[in-house]
C-alpha cells in the first residue's frame, strides 16, 4: 500500500470536506455484535481504517481566469447553503440511528416517535431544494436586474401610497369637522322639531328664555282658545233658551250687527276683556311656567297644585268672569261657583273648557310682563275709524282703509312690543266715527 503520509494541501472548502467525510461515516445498529467485531479485526489486520469513507479521494475544483470577483458573494452562498445541507444530512444520521436503535429491543412507542422525527427531518431537507434553486436565480445578472426593477416599482408605489395615506388624512380631518358642525345643527333642528311639536300641542318651556315669537304664538292660542270657550257658552245658552237678540255685550247699543249670528263676537269679546284685563301680578310668575305647560291636560296642573299661581289666577277668574246668573241658568245651581270659592277646581267639562282657555291666557300674560319691553295691551273705542296698521277685521272683510268703516267694538285686544305691533281684532260696525 501506497505511503498516504503525504499531505494535501489544505483548500478553503476542507473544512466542508472535513463534514463531508465525517456524515460518510455511517454506523448501523441493527447488526450483530460478532460481525461487527469481525469487521473491526479485519479493518486491523489490514492496516486500513474501519471508517467508511476514510480514503476518500478529493479532487479540488480549479477556478479558472473567467471567472470574476464578484462571484465570491455567490460563492459565500453556496458555502453556507452545503453547511445547512450537511446539518441537515447529520439530522437525518441522528435520526435514523435512533430509529435502528428503537428496534432492538423492538419497542412501538419508541419506534413510532423516531419516525416522526425522522420525518420531519426528511421533510425539511427536501425544502432545501427550493432554496437552492430561488438562490441560484440570483446568480442570474438578468433575474437580479428585474427583480432591482420590481422593488423600485414597489418603493415608488409605497411613496404614493403613503402620499395619499396623508391626502385621506387631509381629507378625514376636514369631513369630521364638517361631521361635527353637521351633528351640531342636526341637535338644534332636533331641538327645534321638539318646540314645534309641542307648540302644535299647545304646550310651550321657557328653555333659554322668553321671546317675542314665543309670546305671539301664545297670543294665537289664547285667541283660539277663548274663542272656542265663547262657542261653548253659546251652545249652553241656546241649550237653556237664552235669546242672543237680547245680549247686551257690549252695553254700547249704538252699534249694529251685519248679521244676527255676529253676536257671537260680543260674547267673544266680553270673555276677552275679562280674561285679559284687570289680573293681579301675585298670579303671573315665571316659576311656575315650565310646569303648567309640560301637562298635556291643564286640568292635571291643577290637580297636583291647586294653590299655585295658576290655581289662584283660574278662581279669581271664573268668579269674575261667569256672571251668576249665566252659571244658574246653565246647571239649575251655583255648586260650581261655591267649589271654586271654597279652593277647589271642579272636575266637570264646562269647568275643565273654561281652565283650558285660562291656561293659554295666564301663559301670555305671563310672557307679557316678562319681555323686555314688556308687551303693553291696547284696545279700540267704539266709532274709531278702522286703521289696518294697529286693527284686523272679524269677520275678514275689511283689509283696507278706503271703505271707511268704523270699529263697533274690540272683539281681541291687541298688543305693542317696542315697534313690534300685534294687531287688535275689531268688528267693524255703522257708527259715527270718533278719533283713535
């Protein structure tokens, strides 16, 4: 045998080669002890090594003069993808050994788990092959240069993306603040519809303050409402044979009536003249405002509160207002009358009329000597020359001041506040004229 005492000289890949010969040095396990010691003495006796691959013969790899500098990154690569494929090598040897050994003695358990291992190990060094073959398309100058190209192109997509990240930004700043002054306004109108509906109930808050508007709606409501109570009255009176021919409202017998049913605006008028004249400031107060008009019946208002400034103003009121004798004629008795002096608020439905009229009164004036200017009260003579600037014609068929007419009698007061006028309603009549 060839002396093999002469040494190679070292490449910079032994160390690679150096791994190489140790995985090649494979042992088994599963064969018997006697044979092994046989091979072993034969190994011996021959003065060769009993390792496989121990005379492993290497022929270095020549680079030649074309190849250029820069394919040592490459080179680098590959150095370390065989490192990563002989660990991998080894791992397999490991397992596979421990696979051998759980066979003698044979145990499942053991045997079952190896595999796994040995399986798994098997599994990431086929996945290996992928990475060499993604890594040799680097070695490519083309694949590299398309791919330099695919990143700038996604670099500037990114810039742009990011651009308009910041325009949406921008622009989701600028719709939240829009969102916001939306959602203000939205709360307002909210608010307002709320008024509304409660204006269209007849129910009215003092909230953030009292108004002119607010006091001209009231002014509306009261007029409705002591105009329905005035039908009321009537209907009572045909029903206990009160002849309206013979109604002496107003006393003033100068004035004559177009037809014999607008008789019903003297009744009209005496209930307005006595529902908005000659009150007591002890019984208008703004305190009690919110609470009165947040009932949708007056008469409950009552009921929780019969001594508050609008119980005491409903009394004083109906003493004043429903003549004695109306009251008798109409019931056959006074129970009404002697109720309400007592303290009490009768729960019958010509009383229940006569408070829901009394609210929207009690309301206005309150509003009245509240704003600022307070809202002053004035009403027309009789015989005054009808003006359509301060007077409103009822029944409507009057608007102008070229007919001449002269007013018979004022049905609804009117009112001035600051130069804000709200015009009396008059029924107009054929009577000398008289200066306003």
């Amino acid at each position: 045998m060839e002396p093999a005492t002469e040494k190679m000289k070292r490449a910079p890949s032994s160390l690679l080669l150096r791994r190489i010969t140790d995985i090649c040095k494979v042992r088994s396990v599963g064969v018997a002890p006697t044979v092994r010691e046989k091979l072993k003495a034969d190994g011996s006796a021959t003065g060769e090594s009993s390792e496989d691959g121990a005379l492993l013969k290497v022929h270095p790899h020549q680079v030649s003069d074309h190849e250029s500098v820069s394919e040592c990154s490459s080179v680098r690569c590959e150095e370390a993808f065989v490192e990563r494929l002989l660990d991998a090598i080894s791992g397999l040897k490991m397992n596979y050994v421990k696979l051998q050994q759980a066979l003698m003695p044979y145990d499942p358990e053991e045997i079952m788990i190896a595999d796994e291992c040995f399986t798994s190990e098997l599994q990431e060094t086929a996945g290996l092959k992928d990475l060499y073959v993604g890594m040799n398309k680097w070695r490519n100058p083309m694949y590299h240069c398309y791919m330099t190209s695919r990143i700038q192109e996604q670099q500037k997509l990114a810039v742009e993306l990011q651009a308009g990240m910041c325009k949406r930004d921008s622009e989701i700043v600028c719709l939240r603040a829009e969102l916001d002054e939306l959602e203000r306004k939205n709360m307002e109108l909210k608010e307002k519809i709320g008024q509304n509906v409660l204006h269209k109930e007849g129910r009215f808050v003092i909230g953030m303050g009292v108004s002119t508007d607010m006091f001209m709606e009231l002014y509306e409501f009261s007029s409705k409402s002591i105009h329905d109570f005035a039908k009321l009255i009537i209907r009572w009176m045909k029903l206990s044979l009160w002849n309206l021919g013979d109604l002496t409202f107003p006393k003033d017998n100068s004035v004559v009536y177009e037809k014999r049913s607008h008789k019903k605006y003297a009744v009209e008028a005496y209930f307005a003249c006595m529902m908005l004249m000659g009150e007591k400031e002890d019984y208008l107060s703004l305190d009690n405002f919110d609470y009165v008009m947040s009932f949708r019946d007056p008469f409950d208002a009552l009921v929780n509160a019969p001594n508050s400034c609008f119980g005491r103003f409903c009394r004083a009121k109906y003493l004043a207002t429903v003549p004695t004798i109306m009251e008798d004629s109409f019931f056959g008795n006074l129970d009404h009358r002697s109720f309400v002096q007592n303290g009490g608020h009768p729960r019958t439905p010509f009383y229940q009329a006569f408070v829901t009229m009394s609210r929207y009164v009690w309301a206005s004036l309150t509003v009245a000597r509240s704003l600022n200017p307070r809202a002053e009260m004035f009403h027309v003579k009789s015989g005054t020359r009808f003006r359509s600037k301060h007077m409103e014609c009822v029944p409507a068929k009057i608007t102008t001041e070229e007919d001449n007419a002269n007013v018979g009698f004022t049905v609804m007061p009117g009112f001035k506040i600051g130069c804000t006028i709200i015009r009396c309603r008059v029924y107009v009549s054929l009577i000398n004229s008289r200066s306003f």
